[in-house]
C-alpha cells in the first residue's frame, strides 16, 4: 500500500506523516463498507439486510463499530487517525463520555484514545424523538510505538458511529496478513454490543476472543437480538469457523413476541444459519440473569421517577401472570432453548447450549448488580469474558481445541 507524503505534516519538530489510502482491505470485523462524502463508514449488516428494515434502533446498532479494527503491519512510531464521529445524548441525562480507541501492538494493548467534536444524535426518551447536530472531524494520535515491524490493531469505540477520514504514519503500511485463528461469528444483544464496557477490547465477546485465540466478528446489536430473518442470512453468508448465538433479553425487553412465535423463529434462524455453516460448531447462548425479567414479561421502560442519582434505570412494565396467554420472560426462554437444542442436537451433533447464567448468574448479580437494570458495567464484562473462554474455548466445551494459542501466528 503506497502511502503519499502529507504535505500538512511536520509541525515544530515532528516527524513527518504519510497519507496512507483507506481501503476495505485495512478493515476486520466488518460485513460491509459505505462510502461517504467524509471517508468510509463500517457497516455490521450488509447493505441486502439493511434495506429489509427500517428501525432506527437497528441502523443505529449496526453502524456503531463493535468489534471493527484498522489491522495492519508497519515499522511506524506515529499513526494517526482522523474520524467523523456521531455520539449518542439523551436529552435530561447526564453527558455520556468519549468513546475509547484501543491501541494493539502484537496483540497487546498498548495506548488508549479519544476524538472531539463530531455529530451528536440527540435522543429524547420520552417523545421518542431524535435529532443530529453536526460537528466537525477528529483525530486520535498514537506516538512513541516501538521501532521494528509489527501488527497494529485500532479497535473504533463501540457505541459511536465512526466514518474513517484520514489515516496518517511515519513509515508504509501494508494489511495484516490473515495469522491463522479461527474466525468466531458472534450476534447478541446490548450485552454483545459492548454497553457500559471501558473500550472496545473489554468487551466481553472480545476479551474472550483475546482468550480464546480467534478472530471476532461481532453481530451484537444493542436492542435488536430479535431472531430477524435478515440477520441470520447475513450470518449463513459470513465466512466463520465458530458461531454462537445468544437469544432473549431483547425478545422480553421488546415485548416482540409470544411463545407461539418464539419457537418457530429459534428454529428458522438456527436454519438458516446451517445453510451456510453445516458442521462448524453453533452455541446457543440463553440468557444472562436480569432480575428484572426473570419471570416478569417486557417490555421494558425508563424509569424516570428514580433518577436521583444521575442514573437512568429501567423497569419491567409486564404482569407475571401475562405468562400464561404466552408472554416471554427470561425463565421461559431458558426453558425452550434448551428443549429445542436438545431436539435438534440428535441430529446436529455439533449444535451447544450454554446456559446463560454461566457467565452472570444470581450470586454475580448480588455482587456485581447490573446498574441500570438491565446492562453490565465494565467489571462484568470482564467476568463474562473470562468465563465465556474457559466455558466455550476450554476443555469440554463448544469451541474446544478450535483456538490459536497466544502469541502465535
């Protein structure tokens, strides 16, 4: 990849920079790649899935940058990083911060930064309503990288939406060549996405992919883990060596649908997915534990009479006795997923339950409580992850034997 000089460059004894091409080639973790009037814009849908929707929440999610990385190896001190950000705002809440870039050299996290300015989608909880203010590009800068090759990973913050507009280094960079891992093909909900986790490496599907040895592409989409056709066709499409789904929360959350509904649908998108993947392993992930919802149906709802302490909350509007006419909670799920694994693994030897509360269960909540009532905070994402790699990459488990050991190529 041949870079330009940049003729900006150079200020007041700093090294000088070169203009290196953004391409698709530089991108992992993404399904698609939109070019825009500022630069390049990773998409976690492709653009088929995409037209076959029009929910807001939804376009939102996938176009947030979870689990996408510039990857690629160079001898450069300096790489700098210029990017067009659109940060979400709740009208009434306390400011969100920054979304974080990780820095990997060798597989190591090495530097942390953030960008100003950019757009801001203004939210208001309560009419539904939604505005953009536009802003200007940003950058982030890592300086004082090691001498020598090596592989760089840039992770984009996982809860903005982050068009690429420049990237700038002090010496050529080429793609990283593939290394070999296993490509681990995960969709899930808010949880998947990455909420409330410290940086898009400390995610939880991501931290166990560190673990695991394998290369994550993940399908966590905040509030759309909703068994849509689309989704699993994108899935059946993906490349990937490990897959795993995780089902329920946003089905109760969303209120979306009735058991009647739910069983058919588990069915259709595991289907689906098998189009593609015939033999590669398929976890099923049920639920995580959530008080809120255990046994009380969605959907869920902000709850603005509790908001003394700058946190927004949520509660479960449901009536647990809705259960009988077929409304969905938590306990209901976990029930049917692991009636329908057992039904399809005598003919899917390769089909895996994983029962959620596996990776944050009652006594984690007890000590570790979810802060709004329904996402984790940073230290159980980290739990999670850990959890997640010993459960599904270690002995016994799903992804058993499938990993790259650290540190290999």
């Amino acid at each position: 990849m041949t870079p330009q000089h940049d003729d900006t460059a150079g200020p007041d004894g700093m090294p000088e920079l070169l203009t290196v091409p953004l391409t698709e080639s530089l991108l992992r973790g993404a399904l698609d790649v939109e070019r825009t009037a500022h630069g390049l814009l990773p998409h976690r849908l492709p653009a088929r899935a995409r037209a076959q929707f029009a929910d807001p929440q939804l376009a939102l999610a996938e176009s947030q940058p979870s689990g996408v990385r510039l990857a690629f190896r160079t001898r450069a001190t300096t790489v700098e990083l210029d990017t067009l950000r659109t940060k979400m705002a709740y009208v009434g809440a306390p400011e969100r911060p920054d979304g974080v870039y990780d820095l990997l050299v060798d597989g190591q996290l090495t530097a942390q930064g953030a960008t100003a300015g950019g757009n801001v989608l203004l939210v208001n909880m309560t009419t539904g309503s939604a505005e953009t203010q536009p802003g200007e590009p940003g950058t982030v800068r890592f300086a004082g990288l090691a001498e020598g090759v090596k592989d760089v990973e840039i992770w984009l913050p996982y809860n903005e939406i982050t068009q690429l507009v420049a990237l700038r280094a002090d010496a050529p960079v080429e793609p990283r060549p593939a290394g070999g891992a296993p490509v681990w093909l995960h969709h899930g909900s808010s949880i998947s996405h990455g909420s409330n986790a410290a940086s898009p490496t400390s995610t939880w599907p991501a931290l166990a992919a560190s673990l695991g040895g394998a290369e994550l592409v993940n399908l966590g989409m905040g509030g759309s883990a909703l068994l849509d056709p689309f989704t699993a066709r994108a899935m059946r499409d993906t490349p990937a060596d490990l897959i795993s789904v995780k089902i329920g929360i946003n089905l109760v959350n969303a209120d979306l649908m009735r058991l009647r509904a739910f069983t058919p649908a588990v069915h259709g998108f595991l289907d689906t997915i098998r189009e593609g993947h015939p033999t590669a392993p398929l976890l099923v992930i049920s639920p995580t534990f959530c008080p809120i919802h255990e046994d009380t149906p969605g959907p869920s709802a902000p709850d603005f009479e509790n908001l003394s302490d700058g946190q927004l909350r949520f509660k479960a509007m449901g009536d647990p006795a809705e259960r009988a006419a077929g409304k969905l909670t938590l306990n209901v799920i976990r029930e049917e997923l692991a009636r329908i694994v057992r039904q399809r693994a005598a003919g899917d030897p390769r089909l895996f339950l994983l029962d959620g509360r596996e990776l944050y269960g009652e006594p984690d909540s007890a000590e570790l409580p979810l802060p709004d009532q329904l996402h984790p905070d940073a230290a159980t994402h980290r739990r999670m992850g850990e959890r997640f790699a010993a459960l599904a990459f270690g002995p016994g488990g799903a992804f058993a034997g499938m990993g790259r050991p650290a540190g290999t190529e």
